[in-house]
C-alpha cells in the first residue's frame, strides 16, 4: 500500500474509547448536532468475509461533517443498541490515511480514506465474533470536540458480516486418464464456526465443478453438485481433454464463497 498513515491517527480499540463509545450514543438522534456522518461504505460496499483466526483488513470510506473543531473522531460498525448490554461493535482499530478536507456554509467537510481491522478472535465490546454475528450491521460515527464534548451519528448505511467458507480433500482422479475414461472429483464444504472457533463440515450445498482446458484461463461450470449432509462432494465426469478441476459454491446470505485448489488432470 502506497500510503502513509497521518501521525497520531491509530485508533486503537480500549477502555477508555468503549467509555467514550457508550458515552456517546444518547446524542445519537440529537435533532441539531454539531457534527455528524455520511456516506460512510465498508469495504467497497461489499460483505466482509471473516473467518477463524486472521485478522481481516478492508477499506473504509466516509464523510464527516462539522460546525466546531474537532480532536478526533471513529466510524464503526454494531449490533444490538448502543449503551445497552446486547451492544456489540465490529472494528477493533483503525488507521487513518487521509480526510480531503473542504469548507462550504459554515461547514468542514472532510472526506476520509481508512483500513479497518475486523478480528474474529477479538471485537471492541469484548470477545470474539459468534456465529449470530453474521448477518447485517448498523454503521454510526464519533466525534471528539476540541473544545470538550462529542456528538454521536448514527447512519442509514448499513454492512454484511459473512462466514467464511472453504472446500478441503479436493481431487480428481485418476491421474494421468485415458480419452473416455470416468474422472472421479471429490471434497468436503465447510463453514467457519465463529462461536467454536472451527471450521464445520457445512451440508447440503449446492457447489458447482468447473473446468480449466489446459492453456486457458477460464474456468467454466460442467455440473452443479449437491454435497452429503456431512459436506461431501462427489461426482464423475468423462475426460475429453486435459485440464484442471475445481470446486466453485457460490455462498449465502450468511457464508462467503469459496473456491478449492485445481487438480491439473493428464488425458492420454
């Protein structure tokens, strides 16, 4: 990334910024506030995909809006009410790499560029990601007054936390084939389980087999393949040329989607 983060502009996830959070969000339907937040967009308006160990880095974008001068301010993400025990806040930190700032009818608008990071092991409220998690998350920002004070904006816009899903035991074989002979393909679907902190065999699910002829490189769907309720997939093909094999499911509202390795398979 060719950027370099302002001074002073990580936002780290703490006591002291929950305090402030909390704190905040009474003013949220304030009628005629100082500061407030618009277009804010996640990760390019597309759902972030998480699974159960790596912190997870996405863009975020955002326009803050002020009538006073500010010391600092955050975007983030939540579930549930804000100030209430079912409070639950996405982003655990934050870097700031730029705010366009602009001035028009007595307001600074500054039109900010982030990285935000989403940890399944760790969010701002506490603990981890669960698997109720994966659903649609509300957007709110923070501001900081210099003068002392903060205002709190909540915003229409709106972000989809999925499950990651991933294909394992792919292969296709035999390998090398003889021209009209039977290809056999296999794997297993799963999901990740935020709450066990796992991944789980995902059942039922409709996966499509793919086809790369050998110098292209385009995949191309032969079949579509519906896996065991304990996640298998198996199926066979006749083989006609050479090429690689992959499995391609498309995911869900919940569950991201995925696509296994390629099985390169010599017809002879």
């Amino acid at each position: 990334m060719n950027r370099t983060a302002q001074p002073g502009r990580v936002l780290l996830a703490g006591t002291t910024a929950l305090a402030a959070v909390l704190l905040g969000a009474p003013n949220a339907q304030a009628a005629e506030s100082d500061i407030s937040f618009s277009e804010i967009v996640f990760n390019g308006g597309r759902p972030i995909v998480v699974g159960i160990t790596n912190p997870v880095d996405l863009p975020l974008t955002y326009t803050v809006r002020s009538t006073v001068e500010l010391s600092d301010w955050n975007v983030n993400a939540y579930r549930g009410t804000l100030g209430a025990e079912n409070e639950r806040v996405l982003v655990a930190s934050s870097t700031r790499w730029s705010c366009a700032t602009t001035t028009a009818s007595g307001y600074t608008y500054r039109r900010c560029d982030e990285t935000v990071t989403v940890d399944p092991r760790w969010i701002r409220t506490g603990g981890g990601l669960v698997n109720g998690d994966a659903t649609e998350w509300k957007t709110w920002g923070l501001g900081h007054k210099a003068a002392g004070g903060h205002d709190s904006d909540t915003n229409s816009a709106t972000v989809i936390l999925q499950r990651a899903s991933r294909i394992q035991d792919h292969n296709a074989s035999p390998e090398p084939v003889a021209k009209g002979g039977t290809i056999t393909v296999k794997g297993t679907v799963q999901r990740a389980n935020w709450t066990a902190h796992r991944y789980d065999n995902y059942g039922g699910r409709l996966v499509s087999l793919q086809f790369k002829p050998a110098g292209s490189s385009t995949y191309t769907t032969v079949k579509k393949v519906t896996a065991s309720s304990g996640g298998a997939l198996k199926t066979t093909v006749t083989a006609t040329q050479d090429g690689t094999w992959r499995w391609k499911y498309y995911g869900n509202t919940a569950t991201g989607a995925s696509s296994s390795s390629g099985d390169y398979v010599d017809v002879q």
